[in-house]
C-alpha cells in the first residue's frame, strides 16, 4: 500500500482483524481501511458496529481513527450515523480526536449538503475549542462548510487573534486559511485605515517632486490626519506580526497580504522586510512570493524601492522568475536608481537566453517610458537590437520603438526614419509590420518623411506575396494613409495592391480590401462610404499600453490561487468592501464581564478589552476557559471543560450561571485545584 499498489483485493481478509485487541493490529486495520473505504463502501459498511464500538475505546488513537474510517465511507445511508459520531467525538477530551472530528465535517458536507444546518451547529461547537491544534482544523471546515457565517466568528475572534502564534508546526499551513478568514472578517468589521490612500497619492506625488525623499518617507512626514484604529483592528495586526518570522512562506504571505490591506502605510516597511526574506526559498515558493509582489507594486509602486537591489535575476533563476523580476524593477524604478537598472538591463541585454533579451528590451521599453532622462539612451539601445541575428530578439526592439514612437512621436523623428530604411534587414514578421505601420503613421505628414515613405511602399509591394498576413495587413493601412494625404503620387500603387489583396488566399486581407475598394474609388466612381475615409483611417487613437515583461492579468486578492493562476479557481472569494460606517464592537464584547475585569485590571496594566468569556449561558456548553487568556492552563481547562459540562459551574464568579470567570485572572492554589479535579472526574468519566 505505501508503494501505490491496489490492495483492495485484500479487504475481507483484514476486516476480520478489527475486533483484533492489539492495538498494533488495530491500528494498522484503519489505516488499511482509511485508504481503502472509499473504493469498496458496500463491504465497509458491513463493519460500521466495530467502528462505532471502537468511538468509546480507551485509546484516543484508536477513536479518531474509527471516526475517520466512518466519514471516509461515502454511503448517504450512514450519514445520520457520522454525524452523531462527529458530535460525540466533537466533545471528546483528547484534542487529537477532536481535530479528526473537525476534518469529518467537511467530508459530510461533499456527501450530503442538505445536513449543512446540522454540521453549523458542530462547527459553532467547536469553534469554542481554546486548543491551537484543534481550532486550526475548525477553521478550515468552518471556510468550506459555512464561509458566510461571520456571525459564528464575533465572540471568538480575539481568542482565534492570540491563539495565530500557538499554532503548532503541521498547523502552519493552516494558519494561512486562518489569516485569510480573519482578513476576511476585518474588512467587513473595520473602517479602512484613516489617511491611507490619501498618504499613498501624496507619497507618490511628493517622491516625484523631491527624488531624494523616499514615497514611503514622504507618506510618513505628510500632514494628513493621525489615522484611527478600532482597538480590536490593532489587535489583529499586533497578533498577527510575529508570523513573519515563520519559516513557512505560505504564512508570511498570508500575513503579508493580510498588512497590505488592513495596515496603514505607515506600518507597511515591517512587513516588506519578511516578504524579501521570505522570497529567498524554494524556487516553487519563491515564484508564488514574486507573483504577489508584483501585483502589490503594480497597485503602489513605491512599496518596495528601499529593496530595490533585491529583484535582480539570478542566473538560476527560471524564465517565469526573470520576467516578474523584470516587471518588478520597472516599477520600482526612480531618478535615484535609474543608472543601476540601466547597467543592470544591458548586462542582461548580453544574455544567451533569447527570449530573456526579449523580456529585457519590453522592460527598457517601460524604463523609457517612465523616465525620460534615460530615454535617449534605452531608444539606442533598442535601434542596435533591431538588427540582432534572433527574430525574436530584433522584432521585439522594433516593436517597443514602436510603442514610444506612438507615446511621443516628436522626440523619435531621426530613430525612425533611420529604422524605416532598415525594412529589409528586418526578418521578424512583427518588426516588419511595425515599420510598415511607421511608414504611414504619426510622422506622415512631414515632406522628407513622405518621400521615404512611398519608397518603403514601393519596395514592400515588390515582395507583398512573401509577406505575412499581420505585414500585408499594415502595408495595405499604410498605403491608405498615404492616399489620403497625397491621392495623385499613391493612387497607382494603391490601386495595384488592391489587385493583389484580391487574390491573396488570406480571407481576412480579401474581406479588408473589399472594404477598402469601396471606401477608396481609386480609378472608379465614388461610393457613399468614401466620405469616412479620413474618419477610419486616419482617426485619433489611445496609445497602445507598452509590452510588459509579466503583467498582472487579474486583480484577485493577495495569497489566493486565483491570484497565481490568472482566473477564478474555483471556490475563489473575493475579500468584501470595507464597511462605509464602523459596526458596533458590541458583537464582540456580548460575554464581557465588566466587573470581573475591572478586578482583573490591577494586576494586568495597560491591557483593554482583552478579558472576556467563551462559555454560553446554556447548560449544555460547558465550557470554562476564556478567549482572553495567553496561559497554557486556560486551554487545558476548556478541553478538560468540554467532557464534563457540570464540572465548570462552580468555578468561583459568585454569578448562577455556567460562565466561567477566571479565565485572565491569576490562578490560585484553589483554582489549580478545581482545574486538577474537573481533570480527573473527565478521566474518570472516560
């Protein structure tokens, strides 16, 4: 079995071996049965009285293991019988069983959706667990089972806030799905931190009027108002922080993510310095890390500019890799370190990696862009490539000249006259429909540039068949152009190109020019559509978005798969708005006992609503810890609580009902030993 083999031939031999008392044989007769239950549900439905004797056994092993063989047989007859078993074993002093009872509710709710109301009621349950290892689990059954249900998380989100650091080495993972569900529940629960976008705007504003000053230095110096946090919003920040220094990159993402959105700007540079870090792992990670940042710099571009040195490619670095870190730099870049990514760019515009010199000239192309002090050089540059032995290479120069020229047409006049006289040097279909597009485009109006222009024509009509259909196609809009301006000296050649797009085997060039003939009545008589000729050909457009090394196609939230694979994976949430006016934190505090804490208070300075129950007034809960506590003790006493619900309601608030009252107080030699007593009648009663 653990070399992939199929052994479900086997199984009636092992079923016998469950009434087996060893607990060595028993153990390994679930394990059997756990991987093979699914392929043969009729013959372990057979079993299901061994496994529901085994619920009670004295091993708690044993027990989680009967349980997960219960949820794992996929027959909707048995389903009230898992769920019964899942609510037993949602109650069980071992943690351990209690985690396997919170991995069952999620496969119920594949198996059977319609008992979802019953399956909340254990989640609700459950999410009153103070045990790291068990509430991680919950977490995610509660995300799969119930998502909309924020209702569920009020009273234990200050608990679920503490308990993130406590979560033990398998629950790291978790932690993630967990972050990423109290992200969700801050955004609709808190007010977007006051002063955050207008300290963005004005960073960027004053970053570029003083080079010298940082964005983020100047988003702390500005003068907007102090920004205001709900105190339970700090909580979860400050909570949250230490998790950047975990070794699990997932978890710093997640937290990182979780900072992007909810902390003010101010707070952002302690978070990038873990996200830097944690980019220098696996390469399967680090390009999940690079992914994220590359959308975070795309929404504010001046995060990462102290880090800059950072993003350089690394020779072992894949192609997917050097292209985020190529978008990465582009938008990082300022005046200050415009001459180190000019040097970096042309060591790599030397690479052997063609198609890495492809994504380095679209990333000069954006430095140009962006900075027109560097311009000049970057478009020499890019004329040198243009007659580079790789197609690919060549034809990405032309076209990012292309893209400029379109920005800024007045400033590239000699660069392109100089690149149109190259038309026959140029191999790439995609260099040689850019020139065509330049011979009839933004510069056709000047007389020079005229002339050159006819000759271009001439020359491309002279081996118009060997073209591409993307080069007949601009040729043929080119010309047009040319007609307009000068109908007498074009009108021949129009009229002959006419001919051969006629014949040409392309349907899409023969439906153009069946356009174009009725558009353009050159040798003819003139059609009603000949009046928008000027309209169509010559009409203003928006300049064409540069070509980017790795764009972010998507704007889905930070950490998520939809974010990495570009679409909505399924089960994809998008993170709900900010709420417009603050909701009471009233929600929150409904199990706070003022007088308790104001007694707690002397012995615990500076600390403000930390203190406050998780039991419920019902006499079936049970449960004596609090939600407040940092101690070890505290979540001892809740699960030790959970079996015995009589055992809590003496412990000492002087109030009638179940709730428990110490749970932040300092314990005394009395409480230890109520706690070492509900400890032993839970033993007892297993």
């Amino acid at each position: 079995m653990s070399t992939g083999q199929d052994v479900s031939s086997f199984f009636p031999s092992v079923v016998m071996n469950i009434g087996e008392a060893t607990f060595e044989v028993k153990v390994l007769v679930y394990i059997y049965l756990v991987r093979t239950a699914e392929q043969k549900p009729d013959e372990a439905l057979l079993s299901i009285n061994s496994f529901q004797k085994d619920l009670a056994h004295a091993n708690p092993r044993v027990r989680a293991l009967a349980l997960r063989v219960m949820s794992s047989i996929r027959v909707n007859v048995i389903v009230p019988v898992v769920i019964l078993a899942v609510k037993k074993c949602a109650l069980d002093p071992s943690p351990y069983v209690r985690k396997s009872a919170a991995h069952a509710i999620p496969k119920v709710f594949r198996l059977d959706a319609t008992r979802v109301e019953e399956l909340v009621e254990i989640v609700e349950t459950m999410l009153r667990d103070s045990t790291p290892f068990v509430l991680s689990s919950v977490v995610a059954a509660f995300q799969e089972v119930c998502p909309d249900r924020i209702d569920l998380i009020h009273r234990h989100f200050r608990k679920m806030c503490r308990m993130l650091v406590d979560v033990d080495e398998w629950g790291q993972a978790r932690s993630a799905l967990r972050t990423f569900l109290l992200l969700s529940y801050a955004r609709t629960q808190f007010l977007r931190p006051d002063g955050a976008k207008k300290a963005a705007k004005k960073a960027e504003k004053r970053a570029r009027e003083k080079p010298k000053m940082s964005a983020l230095e100047a988003a702390t110096s500005s003068s907007a108002a102090p920004e205001y946090l709900d105190d339970d919003h700090r909580l979860l920040l400050k909570s949250t922080r230490p998790l950047l220094q975990s070794q699990n990159a997932g978890v710093v993402m997640a937290v990182g993510a979780l900072h992007f959105y909810l902390a003010p700007i101010s707070d952002i540079p302690k978070v990038l310095r873990a996200l830097v870090f944690a980019m220098r792992c696996k390469p399967e990670s680090q390009l999940i890390m690079l992914k994220n940042i590359c959308a975070m710099v795309a929404t504010q571009a001046s995060l990462f500019r102290t880090h800059f040195a950072a993003f350089y490619v690394h020779p072992a670095d894949s192609l997917e890799m050097r292209a985020l870190k190529l978008e990465i730099l582009t938008h990082v870049a300022t005046a200050e370190n415009a001459p180190a990514l000019l040097r970096e760019l042309q060591a790599y515009l030397r690479s052997s990696n063609y198609e890495f010199v492809a994504l380095t000239i679209r990333a000069v192309g954006r430095c140009a862009a962006i900075m027109p002090q560097i311009a000049a050089v970057c478009v020499r540059s890019l004329l040198e490539l243009s007659l580079h032995p790789s197609e690919k290479v060549a034809g990405e120069a032309v076209v990012v000249i292309r893209a400029l020229v379109q920005h800024n047409p007045g400033e590239h006049t000699h660069i392109v006259m100089r690149l149109v006289r190259r038309l026959e040097m140029l191999l790439a279909p995609a260099a040689r429909a850019a020139v065509a597009w330049l011979a009839g485009g933004e510069l056709y109006h000047r007389g020079k540039f005229l002339e050159l222009s006819l000759d271009v024509v001439r020359r491309a009509i002279k081996n118009f068949a060997s073209e591409s259909d993307l080069t007949k196609l601009q040729i043929l809009n080119s010309t047009c152009k040319l007609y307009v301006k000068d109908p007498t000296r074009v009108g021949p050649l129009l009229k002959h190109l006419f001919d051969l797009c006629a014949a040409d085997p392309s349907v899409d060039i023969r439906d153009r020019v069946r356009v174009f003939k009725a558009m353009f009545a050159v040798g003819g008589n003139a059609t009603p559509l000949a009046t928008l000729k000027e309209k169509v050909v010559l009409c203003e457009k928006a300049a064409p978005r540069l070509p980017s090394p790795a764009a972010p196609t998507c704007a889905h939230a930070l950490g998520s798969l939809s974010l990495f694979v570009e679409h909505a994976a399924p089960g994809y949430r998008p993170l709900p708005p900010h709420p417009l006016t603050q909701p009471s934190r009233a929600v929150r505090e409904q199990y706070y006992n003022a007088a308790n804490a104001s007694s707690r208070d002397d012995g615990r300075k500076g600390r403000k609503g930390g203190f406050y129950s998780e039991s419920e007034s019902d006499s079936g809960s049970g449960s004596a810890s609090s939600a407040g506590s940092d101690s070890d003790s505290d979540s001892d006493s809740d699960s030790d609580s959970d079996s015995d619900s009589d055992s809590s309601s003496g412990s000492g608030s002087g109030s009638s009902s179940d709730s428990s009252s110490g749970g932040d107080s300092d314990s005394g030699p009395s409480d230890a030993g109520k706690k070492g007593k509900v400890k032993k009648d839970a033993d007892d009663s297993d």
